[in-house]
C-alpha cells in the first residue's frame, strides 16, 4: 500500500516504467535502511494472506511480493535463478535485518 501510493508520487513526478520502479525501490530502501526504528516503512502494514487455501499468520508485513516474472528490473532477483511459476516473498515488520 505505501509503495503503491509512493509508486503513484513518482508517476505524478515524471518518471515511468523501469525508471519509476527503481525510483520507487531506491526511495522505500533508504527510508527503511536509513530512517531508524519508528521509520513508516519499517513499521510494516497488517496483512492477511491465504495461500493454497490456508490462512497464514496475521501480523504487519514489511513488503508481500508475489509475481509470475522470471526476471525483476534491474536484474533484481529476490527468488534466486530466474525459473517458471509463481514466487512468494513474505517479510514481517519490522524487519530484524534492517
């Protein structure tokens, strides 16, 4: 929701496509790495999340990304080697690697 509202900033700014996402990436990185505790994206949003049919536990997300993509922009690859089918990255808030 915030980087989808953080996304929709950088639009209004001038930036689109492959610059508009790393722009957004960059910006959300920093304020989470950089920001300290109380940081707004460290906080994480709550999030309920089903899959296969079974609930998960409730709790704040730090970021839910699920895509088809084998590849990210920017040569990104959160999921390892680039492979077929749908890939999950869950992340409770606060993050403790940050």
């Amino acid at each position: 929701m915030k980087a989808t509202g953080l996304s929709q900033k950088v639009h209004k700014v001038g930036f689109f496509h492959n610059l508009a996402v790393g722009v957004t990436i960059v910006t959300a990185s920093l304020g989470a790495v950089f920001g300290g505790a109380r940081d707004e994206w460290r906080e994480g949003v709550p999030a309920r999340l089903v899959l296969d049919g079974e609930d998960q536990p409730p709790g704040d997300r730090f970021a839910v990304l699920a895509t088809a993509l084998k590849r990210l922009p920017f040569g990104l690859k959160p999921f390892g080697a680039p492979r077929e089918g749908l890939k999950l990255l869950d992340v409770d808030a606060p993050p403790a690697a940050c």
